[in-house]
C-alpha cells in the first residue's frame, strides 16, 4: 500500500479548526499555520477588536478565516462558537485551546477572586470549549484531535507568584490525560503543548506592569534566555508548528501526548553539573 505524502499528512483541506485566545501571541501564530495548512479557521477571542485584526492579517495571506467572539468562561457563548463553526463549515475538526491568563502574586496574598478567576478561565474555560466541541464531534462520528495549550508549568512551577496559573496548568495536564482515554473510542485525540517562556504581548504587559506587591517580574524573565539550552526564548511559531503537527494526520497515532516546546529549559544540568570530559 503507498504511503500517503508529507504534504497529503500535513493538509488540512476540507477542516475546520477554532482557536480560542487568538487575537495575539500563540494563538495568531496557531491560527496562521494552521490556516496555511488549508484549514477554515475560527478566530476566537474575548477582544473582538483584535479577533478581527488577527483576522485580517490572515486573509492577506490568503487564509480562510473568521474572526468570533468569545469569552471562554460563558458556556452560552462557548456554545454559539462551537455552533457557529459548524454551520459554517458543516462540523468541527480540530479545536486549539489557547485561551488563558495570568498575573503575579504571592501565595500568602492572593486574593481569592485571584485564584478563582485563573482557574475558572483556565480550567473551567477549558474545559468548556472541549466538551461543547466533543460533543459535536462524537454526534459527527468522524473523530477530530483537541490540541491543549498547557505549559512547562504543567512540570514545575517557574517562578515565584504563579501558584494559580501552575495549578491551572496542573490541571490541564491532568485533563488532557484523561480526555484522551474516554475520547479515543470515538477516533478524537487529545494531546498538549507546554510551551517555555515567550515574550507575548501579554507578557510584555505583564513584565511593564509589574506584580501588584513587589515581585520583581523583570527579574524573573532576565536571564531565562541564558539558562535556556538552545539559547532564546520560545518563539510563537515555535508552538504553531507543534500544534500544527498534533492537529494534523503527521500525530494519527498520537494521543495523550505532552509535546515540550521551551528550548530544553526543563531538562537543563542541575547547578553544579561538570560534564564527562570531552563532551
């Protein structure tokens, strides 16, 4: 039997896809490969201003997209998402859950609105694109794959003020796994990206900001590139190529997968460390 080709493996012609958090950063990047792919891309974001913008951009490449509301913490407007891509395209294929936020704040301190906010987008967000939408892949009968932006913190926590986002990514790796074996019956893989540090928009605003109580968030993020193997920061295309990959037929036997993007940061030498000689 002939092998299919890289590019009949890498296609994605004929799908649809929706990107949630996709007005900036990672998600624009996924939504981009994915589109260039051949994908029919929704777009999805809280900030309609720059759903759209993202959008535009997208069609300049030729790309077919359409930008969409949505706040991932509101079921009713999950629900009109997961519908409105359907009807446009007659079901959903593919489903990047990018969507997430983050700030700095130390334990001991937190308020609990904090806490709970972070894990409600998150989590609970989270959780409410990838049933709406398994939902509708299952009654479609024809599969999908459910692509999950978790994190290197999905690992260990990389910083101090970040036990609400770790926890959050904690909990999406455990999703993740447990998606992938209720969902496998039904041919829908489930699998993670855990990105490493990456200046986006969002952390430029966080580092501008600052924490509310004093962390030194610049100081956190000076010096990552250096303790970074491969030497720079998580680029947003680096984690488009490796959604694009989960997502597409290349990951048909992929499910319940944790793909690391973060230059090797978690796998650096503990302090201390002297190589063998002459390595």
């Amino acid at each position: 039997m002939a092998l299919p080709s890289i590019s009949e493996l890498v296609s994605l012609e004929g799908k649809c896809a929706i990107v949630t958090g996709a007005a900036q950063g990672f998600g624009a990047a996924i939504s981009r490969r994915l589109g260039e792919a051949g994908a029919t891309v929704f777009v999805a974001d809280r900030n309609v201003e720059g759903a759209e913008q993202s959008a535009q951009r997208l069609r300049g490449l030729g790309c077919d997209v359409v930008a969409q509301s949505v706040d991932i913490a509101d079921r009713d407007r999950v629900d009109a998402l997961v519908e409105a891509a359907a009807e446009r395209a007659g079901r959903v294929d593919i489903l990047v859950n990018n969507a997430g936020i983050f700030s700095n704040y130390y334990f001991s301190n937190m308020p609990p609105h904090e806490f709970a906010d972070t894990v409600s987008v998150n989590v609970v967000g989270t959780f409410q694109m990838a049933q709406a939408v398994t939902q509708r892949m299952i009654a479609d009968g024809q599969g999908g794959s459910i692509v999950n932006i978790a994190s290197v913190d999905a690992f260990n926590t990389s910083a101090e003020g970040l036990s609400h986002y770790t926890t959050s990514k904690h909990a999406i790796g455990g999703m993740t796994k447990s998606m992938a074996i209720e969902l496998a019956a039904h041919n829908i893989r489930v699998n993670a990206v855990c990105p490493g540090a990456a200046m986006t928009e969002g952390a430029i605003a966080l580092v501008t900001a600052g924490a509310p109580e004093g962390i030194d968030v610049e100081a956190q993020w000076d010096g990552i590139k250096e303790r970074t193997p491969l030497g720079r920061l998580c680029d947003p295309d680096d984690v488009a190529r490796a959604v694009l990959f989960l997502a597409s037929d290349m990951a048909a036997f992929v499910t319940g997968a944790f793909l690391v993007v973060d230059g090797g940061i978690l796998v650096q030498p503990l302090e201390g460390y002297v190589p063998a000689s002459g390595h």
